[in-house]
C-alpha cells in the first residue's frame, strides 16, 4: 500500500485553515515525500505571513535544496497561486527549491523551474 501524501490533494485541504479571504496554503515535498507545509494568515497589520513563508519556515532546512513546493490558493473567485514576486519567489529561489507547482486560474496545475 502506497501511503506517500499527494502534495496536490493536501494542500487543496490546507486552504481551509487560513482565515483570511483569499486563503492559499503550500506544501513543500522532495522524493521521500511531504516533509512541511503551511498556510497563509492575517497579521496585525493585514499583511501577515504567506503560506510559502510558512511553509519554509517549518521544513527541515536540509532538504529544501532540490525540494518541491506546490501551491493552492481559494477565494470567491479562481485564484491564480504563483508566488508573490516581492516577498515568496526570492525566498523560494534562496532556498534552492527546485520545482513550483501551481494552479492557475482554471483550477489548471502547472510547474515551474525555480533554481
């Protein structure tokens, strides 16, 4: 019995534990499998911590090199969930992170070479 996590169907369901209106949640994953995941949340501000920001923050530091982040984002509308170009992308490529995989905006997945 294969019990690997299908990172696409887990971070599907992380989406519900953000509160905030447009609720994203990422997960990080390399060839053992699932090892970190998170989801994004309101800060004092309104401005609070992102799910990829989250989810690296959580990760075992050693195997973000080469790893593979997949992120999914919900919202009254279809969300496209690329990384945000300020805050996530750079962190993702400082990491190393090999692969982004995404929805588009039609429920679509689509990966993307970061390092």
């Amino acid at each position: 019995m294969n019990t690997k996590l299908d990172p696409r169907e887990l971070v599907a369901s992380l989406c519900n534990r953000s509160s905030c209106r447009i609720k994203m949640a990422a997960v990080l994953s390399d060839r053992w499998g699932v090892f970190a995941w998170g989801w994004n949340g309101s800060g004092y501000d309104g401005m609070g911590q992102h799910a990829e920001e989250h989810a690296i923050g959580r990760a075992n530091k050693n195997r973000l090199k080469g790893a593979t982040i997949t992120i999914a984002g919900r919202g009254r509308k279809p969300v496209c969930s690329f990384p945000c170009i300020n805050r996530c992308l750079p962190l993702i490529l400082k990491k190393r992170i090999k692969y982004i995989v995404f929805q588009d905006a039609d429920g679509g997945w689509n990966v993307s070479p970061g390092v």
